[in-house]
C-alpha cells in the first residue's frame, strides 16, 4: 500500500510528464507548419489570424496585399490569375515545394484554393456549395441561364468536387451546408464540423448608438449578384408604395445597372456603391430595418453585422437564416419578393415591433465571436496534426 505522499508525488510526476510531452509536441509543431491558402483573405481571415499566428506557425500563401498584423512564420504573395483555377494550381505548385522541402504539416484551403493540391494533407472550410447553388439556379433560370451554367460547373463545382473527396478533414460554416455536402458528395456527417461565423465586438457597440425615436430605416449590404436576391425584392418593393420608409443599398456588382434603373424610378431606393468597412458601420448605426434576400446559402456576415448592430431583420426561410436568428428576426417564404415586402411593410408601420426584434437580434448575435470561431479551427488544426504526425505522446 502506497502512503498519501508517494500518490501526491506519483500523481504530480504525471502531470508534469505529460506537460512535457505536450510542451514537445508544440515545440516540434513550430517547425511544422501551415499553409494558410486563400486568394484575396476573406472576412473570417482577417479576424483570426492574428489569432491564430499566436498559436500556431502560419505560413499564408494569397494574393491578398492587405495581411493583418500577426507574428507570421512567413507570407507569400502570389500574382493575381484571371480565373480561379489557375489559382489553385499556382497556390499547389508552392504547398508541394514548401511540403517536399520545408517540413510542412498540412494545409487549410478556402473556396476553390486546394483542389490541385497532390500529396500535401489538407483541411478544407466550405462557405457554401457551388453545387448547390447551380441546382438552385437551375430551378429558377430559363434555359438560356440554364446553358450558361456549364462554364461555371466546370470552372466551380468540379474542383469543388475533387476537394470534397480528397481534403482529409473538411468544416462547413453551417449546418445545413453540412447536409448538402453529404447529399452531394456522400461525406459521412460527422466527418463534417461546423464552424459558425463571427461577428466584431465593433459592430455590437453600435447597437449601443442607436437613436430609439429613429424613423423606419431599411438597409440592404452585400455584392449586388444574383445570390442575394436583390433584384426581384426590389422589383416588388416598387410593387409597395405602402412602405414608406428609405431603402438604402450598399454594395456593388453585376446587378448594379439594373439597381441603378430602379432607383432612377423611385425615390426611396438610395445607391450608395462599394464602402468601406467604417463607412458601412456608421450607416449601421444609423438605420434600423436589414433586409437580406439572399436566394442562396444563408447565415452571412452582413446578416450577422445587421444582427449585432440592432436591425429588425428579414431574411428568406433557408437553414442558415433560421439557424443564425433562432427567432430574433423574421423569416419568410422562400423566393416570395412581395411576401416579403408585406412583412416589411408591417415592421415599418410598427415602431415597437421595431424595436424589439432589433434588440432581439442584437442580444442572439452576442452569442457569435470570432475568438470563438479561431478557437474552433485551432481544435481543427490541433486534429489535423494528429491525423498527419500522429496524437502527442508521452515520453
């Protein structure tokens, strides 16, 4: 029988053997590492990876000039190509070498940026299905639209296709994105994890600048593509001459000329182009209604922006939506434009309503940080190390 002493010292003699086997392991991790591959750096990017630089050795391979500050083990930028998938074979050609010669661990790809890799391990992080969206596309175009589709099958969903079959460990940004990626592409569902996005402490502190007394105010933020529905909710907000109140548009794309039509036609609509990051949040903190009628995907930045600075919010019924509101905002028939201006009409009219589901949606978005999501792919990464060096071990 062992005294009290020796099991204390017994016990303590573990904890410290495996702190050194840990310590060993994370030393031997810093002379591994990753390569962070990603065209121009994403939103979620730009907020995680100082914090990740802190933990891990980063190496970030993009085209982006515009890095976050962060302790890097090295950046490489690459010339911008003309299509994506001359991207991903640039950014493979420099993961292969760094792979062959340098001792690293793995990769963690973004959109189309991993399908060419060959031999080096990868974690790849879906933001959403071009799949998916062709089939969606494929519901609602003519058959003009529908021949257009082939080129972007191509160019889009076949590398997507090759990573999800290939990447070792994949991570979709929500949940119902999990469930596409098993109907399509026959991954098991718990190989999936799900990493929700974020939003920034500086878009809750807006709600905080609110003006209560505010006059209904309606903004829409986001590329002016087919994606974000804005063409046909505007084509029936024009139907609605019962919501009066300004529709402010911000952003730019594609749709631009036809948006610039309808705002030509009624002086409600106000254009106000591409702005920047602290532009658009002074027009947060000003405005009180965030229409998203996104037709694909859901659960986007801007939605969560909105929801944080204090919007009553109004999106389509997708699962991303209904898993980002979670009731503190309205949902409404999918791809029903008027359906949704009448539901705007009534959150105009009604200030209290207002109100509440402002304070609503910006209460929900306190539960989403982008701490919480670089604590969740560190986790990914910690696995993926596992999976490519084996689990740390004690000595």
């Amino acid at each position: 029988m062992t005294s009290r002493s020796e099991d204390l010292r017994n016990d303590v003699g573990s904890e410290l053997t495996a702190s050194l086997a840990e310590e060993q392991a994370i030393a031997h991790r810093r002379n591994r590492p990753i390569a962070y591959m990603e065209d121009k750096l994403s939103m979620h990017s730009r907020n995680i990876l100082p914090i990740l630089a802190e933990r891990f050795p980063i190496i970030i391979i993009t085209t982006d000039t515009n890095i976050p500050a962060g302790e890097y083990y090295d950046v490489i930028k690459v010339p911008e190509k003309r299509y994506e998938m001359q991207m991903g074979f640039a950014f493979a050609k420099i993961a292969e070498r760094l792979y062959r010669n340098k001792g690293l661990a793995f990769a963690y790809t973004y959109n189309c940026s991993g399908f060419a890799l060959r031999h080096v391990p990868y974690l790849h992080l879906f933001g959403g299905s071009f799949l998916k969206n062709c089939v969606e596309y494929y519901k609602f175009g003519s058959w003009l639209e529908r021949i257009k589709l082939i080129p972007g099958f191509l160019h889009y969903v076949v590398p997507e296709a090759i990573t999800a079959f290939r990447a070792k460990k994949v991570i979709a940004k929500v949940g119902d994105l999990r469930d596409d990626l098993v109907h399509y592409y026959g991954r098991s569902y718990d190989s999936i994890d799900v990493i929700s996005n974020g939003v920034g402490e500086d878009f809750l502190n807006l709600y905080s600048k609110k003006d209560p007394k505010a006059e209904a105010t309606i903004l829409f933020t986001g590329r002016l593509h087919r994606d974000k529905g804005i063409v046909p909710f505007t084509e029936a907000f024009l139907e609605h001459p019962e919501i009066k109140a300004t529709l402010i548009v911000v952003g730019d794309g594609p749709e631009m000329p036809k948006m610039i039509r309808f705002a030509a036609s009624d002086g409600r609509i106000k254009l106000l182009g591409k702005l920047n990051t602290e532009e658009i949040k002074g027009i947060l903190a000003r405005t009180n209604i965030f229409v998203f009628p996104g037709i694909i995907g859901g659960f986007s930045c801007s939605l969560l922006e909105g929801m944080a600075s204090g919007h009553a919010c109004i999106a389509y019924d997708l699962k991303g939506n209904r898993e980002a509101l979670q009731g503190a905002g309205f949902l409404v028939e999918y791809y029903q434009p008027h359906a949704f201006c009448r539901q705007l009409a009534q959150v105009v009219r009604d200030k209290q309503l207002r109100q509440r589901y402002s304070q609503l949606a910006h209460e929900r978005a306190m539960s989403f940080s982008w701490s919480a999501f670089a604590d969740k792919l560190s986790r990914a990464f910690d696995e993926m190390y596992e999976l490519v060096d084996g689990p740390m071990r004690e000595s």
